[in-house]
C-alpha cells in the first residue's frame, strides 16, 4: 500500500510583490510624473484647437497627426531597441518630447498657427514612437519573471491614477493659463529622464544589428504566427478604432452636455470626463492587482471590450453629465481588463532579443487605432454629429468581438495567464550582453525554461 504524498501548499499571493523590487518602485513613480504631464498637455491640445476653430474635423485631425509618425516609425524603432540600448534610446526620444512641449508651450502663448500647432504634434509623436517600443520592453528587465504579471498590473493601476489626476490638473491649469499645460509636461519629462538615467537594470539580450527590414519583418511574421497574440491585439485594436469617444470629449463638453447644477465650467467638466476612463480603470486594475491571476483570459478580454462598446453607445445618446460621467468610467473599467491581458501575453510569450519589435508591432496595432479612431469619430461627427460618431463606433464595437469570437476559437478558449512560455522565434542569433555569447532565440528560449 502505497503512502500518501503529502499535499503541497499553495503560496500565498502577494499582491506588492513587484513593489518590493526598487529599480520598479523608482521607474513606476517616474513613469507617473511623466504620465500626468502628457495627460495635462493632451487636454490642452484638444480644449486650444476646438476653441479657435469650431471644428470637430480639426480636433479629429490631431489623431490622424499622431497617426502618421506612428505609421512610419514605429517598427524601425522596434528594431532599433532589440539592437541598441534601450535605456539610451529612451532618454534620446524623451529629450525630443520635451523639446516638442516647450514648443507647444512657445505657440500657445504667441497664438501661433493651427497648421504650426501641427507640426509640433507632429515632431512630438516622432520622439515619443522613436522610444515607445524600447520602454515597452524595459519592463522585464526590471523584475523577476514571476511577478511580471502583478507589475503589469500595477502599471496599469499607476497608469490610471496619472490618467485620472493629469486631466484634473491639466483642467484646473487651463483655467489658469493654458501655456501652463505644456510646460508642466516638459518638467515631468526632465524628471523621469533623471531618474532613468541612474536606474539599474539587468543586462538583456541584443538582436545582431545590420539586417533591419528583415529583423522587422521576423517581429511581424512571429505575431501572425502566434495567433492567440494576433487576436488579443487586433481586437483592441478594432475596439479602440471604432468605440474611442475620448478625441470628440471637448465637443460634448462644451456643446452638448448639460452641465446646470454642476458649478462646473466646460473647461473644468472636460477635465473631469477625461479623467472618468481613467478612475474606471484604476479601480478595477486595484481590484485586479489584490487578486489571484485570472483563470479564463480569453472570454475575459472578449467580455470586457463588448462591456466598452455598450458604455460607449449609452455614453454617446447621453446628455446628463453624471451619466456621461458614469459611462466613461464603466470604459475605462472594462479597457483595463483588456490591457492587462494584452500586455501581459506580448511580453511573455515573446523572447526577450524580440520585445522591442513585437511590442512595436503591438503599439501599430493600438496607438494606431487611437489616433486614426480620433481621426475616424471627427470625421464622422463632422459628416453628421458628435452622437452619432460615438454610438456607431460603439455598434461597431460589439460587432467586431462577435466576429472575432469565431475567427479566433483560442483566443476564446484561452485560459491562465500564469502558464504561458516565451514562444520560439525566428532562429536568429543573438548577444546576450550579460556574456558576450551568441544564442538563438530558440536556445535563449530554453535557456530561460
């Protein structure tokens, strides 16, 4: 008779587990500085380029603006972070960003031209894209694997909290005076730079330089291959392209909510509506954060973006400030489930030599679809209302999770995020900088198993 195996205890979560690790604390309090600095200044941007013109096409032409750069180069720059160092090309795009904030801060108060304003958008999302992929794929780098999904949590929670608070003071900065925005954008970037230049971080592995568009085209074809990651980011990319009300937030704000009985301001109310999503999302990335790692993903995600596109439909038929509140932050709730899943599988199904260009492949799927989706709703609100633009994108919305819900059975099925394996990528060599030594990526892959 045999004996019996002695049951194995289960650890306790700990929901601080990533706050434990310094290099993170540092880099997420940074992170949120910088955070609120660009939330302030893109409430600025909206509120000065409705105020002078009356165009909803115009305000919806910022997005298409931010598009462009992100179109163009975004994928170079995912090449540049797998085979250069992330930490210099970082502080590189945050000394352009900076750059473009101090010149929007110049416009504003010399009245410049609408067209200048756009140029300076334009040299802006440059700087910011040419970085975005290498800080997508730092975070590994700061803590152990084990708690890479509760540290994307919790950047997803300080995330919100810089998203709730920069508007609010980008609201009340505005009121004040609105070159104020800009330049209170430029002061966070300049501390963030600072205190990444001193921060610790754990040597990574480095594709080969010299071989850029096919290295690009590696990083394209190892997402169409993994198609449980293909249909994660192509379904927030749909839902954002087509249910985002946030670029279309000063019309409603100033034409069309009524906000008697409020004691707000449009400038103030636009303050709060921008900081609704974000409030949303924070309280269910806490909830998240202090809970076990989610069992079934896959109807999650599919769940939560169908929850957006109803709260965007009921947002765009209100007229009562307090319910357009209340649909806002329902968004930002449902997003946040959206975001955490996605985040979490393109970082760790993907080998540490390929971050930089599968992260650049994700932000052309979802900065994309931010900006254009601003591009699409002025263009709508314009062709006809600002409602109709956002209940529409919401109908579509729904639309697109029933179609991907048969499209991608796996991403359906899916369950725990807690199992998944960096995936073999394309075996080119790469150096590992902590030795100097030339791995594959399917021997880094079982080097790290």
């Amino acid at each position: 008779m045999s004996e019996k195996q002695p049951e194995i205890p289960e650890v306790a979560h700990d929901p601080y587990a990533a706050f434990r690790v310094s290099a993170y604390r540092r880099y997420m309090i940074a992170q949120m500085l910088v955070q609120i600095g660009t939330a302030g200044q893109g409430l600025a941007i909206g509120w000065e380029i409705y105020t002078r013109t009356n165009n909803a096409l115009l305000l919806g032409l910022v997005g298409l603006v931010q598009a462009v750069p992100m179109l163009l180069f975004t994928l170079p720059a995912g090449y540049l972070a797998d085979t250069f160092d992330r930490r210099r090309l970082i502080l590189l795009s945050m000394v352009g960003t900076c750059l473009g904030s101090v010149g929007l801060a110049a416009f504003s108060y010399w009245h410049g031209s609408i067209w200048m304003m756009y140029g300076l958008l334009f040299m802006d999302s440059t700087a910011m894209r040419l970085g975005w992929p290498a800080r997508a794929a730092l975070l590994p780098a700061l803590v152990p694997r084990e708690v890479f999904e509760n540290a994307i949590k919790w950047r997803t929670s300080l995330g919100q909290i810089s998203g709730m608070v920069g508007p609010v003071v980008g609201g009340f900065v505005l009121a004040w005076w609105l070159p104020g925005a800009y330049l209170l954008s430029a002061a966070s970037t300049v501390v963030f730079m600072f205190v990444l230049a001193v921060l610790p971080i754990a040597p990574t592995v480095r594709a080969p330089r010299g071989r850029m568009v096919r290295q690009v085209i590696e990083g394209i074809e190892f997402v169409w291959r993994q198609k449980l990651l293909l249909g994660a980011i192509s379904l927030d990319m749909f839902g954002v392209l087509l249910g985002g009300a946030v670029y279309l937030l000063p019309v409603f704000a100033r034409d069309i909510l009524d906000l008697s009985g409020t004691g707000l301001t449009p400038q103030r109310a636009l303050g709060w509506l921008r900081s609704a999503p974000a409030a949303g999302a924070l309280i269910m990335a806490l909830s998240l954060a202090h809970l076990p790692p989610i069992r079934k993903a896959g109807r999650a995600l599919l769940l939560a973006v169908a929850g957006f596109g109803v709260a965007t439909i009921i947002f765009g038929f209100s007229k009562s400030f307090w319910l357009s509140m209340a649909m806002l932050f329902l968004t930002g709730v449902f997003d946040n489930v959206s975001v955490v899943i996605r985040q979490t599988l393109v970082q760790l199904i993907t080998p540490d030599e390929m971050r930089g260009r599968v992260s650049a492949v994700n932000a052309i799927f979802i900065g994309s679809s931010n900006d254009l989706g601003g591009f699409e709703s002025g263009l709508v609100a314009k062709w006809t209302s600002a409602w109709v633009s956002v209940v529409s994108g919401g109908i579509g919305t729904l639309v697109v999770v029933l179609a991907w819900s048969g499209l991608f059975p796996r991403l359906r099925q899916f369950g725990s995020l807690t199992g998944i394996e960096a995936q073999a990528a394309t075996p080119v060599a790469a150096v590992d900088e902590s030795s100097g030594s030339n791995l594959t990526p399917v021997e880094r892959v079982k080097t790290v198993k």
